[in-house]
C-alpha cells in the first residue's frame, strides 16, 4: 500500500529534521538500547557453564533432562557469540573515529 502524497510530505520532513540533527548519528551508531552489555556477557557464560554440567551430571539420570540441559547450553551458546560479535562490532567501529580524533589533535602515527 504506497504512502498518501501527505504521508510522503510528513516522512520527508522527518528525514530531512534527522539529517540537520548532528547528534541523531552518533545516537543511531551507539549499541546502548541492545549493545553488548557486560552483564549480558556474564549471564551467557554462567548459564553456559552450568548447563554444561546439568549435561553432564544428567546423563547418569536422565537422558530427557540432558537433551534439555543440552539445548539451553546450545542457547546461551548462541546468545554469547551474538554479544561478542556485537561487542568486536562496536570496537571495530570505533577506531576510525579515534584516528579523526587523533587527526585532529595533531598527535598521529609517528614517522620511525
């Protein structure tokens, strides 16, 4: 369903408001609303680890209760890589900005 010429006018006076804001970039480019958080890192690993041994103390219990333990251990798992990649994401990107920083200070690489 296309846009009313209306709605079409309003969007673009949105655009155009969010592209004079400066500060809308650097508040779209942060991770703050679902960035890698330490605290998420932590409570991946630990669920990781402990399931990991519910796995293992499973098996001589219950095969049922170690599939279990397995998939919750394969989802931490997945939780954890996705906020580590996240986190390398937001080092990543943050280094060509370091260097416009150091750019303009004056205080880049310095000849050998």
């Amino acid at each position: 369903m296309p846009l009313s010429e209306e709605e079409q006018r309003i969007l673009h006076q949105i655009e155009e408001q969010l592209k004079a804001d400066p500060s809308f970039d650097l508040k779209v480019t942060q991770r703050g609303h679902s960035g890698a958080s330490p605290r998420h890192l932590v409570w991946s690993s630990v669920v990781l680890v402990v399931s990991l041994l519910v796995v293992v103390a499973a098996l001589q219990i219950s095969a049922l209760l170690s599939f279990v333990a397995f998939i919750v251990m394969v989802v931490a798992g997945v939780f954890l890589e996705r906020e580590l990649t996240a986190r390398g994401r937001d080092q990543l990107s943050r280094i060509p900005e370091e260097l416009r920083r150091r750019a303009a200070r004056g205080a880049g690489p310095r000849p050998r």
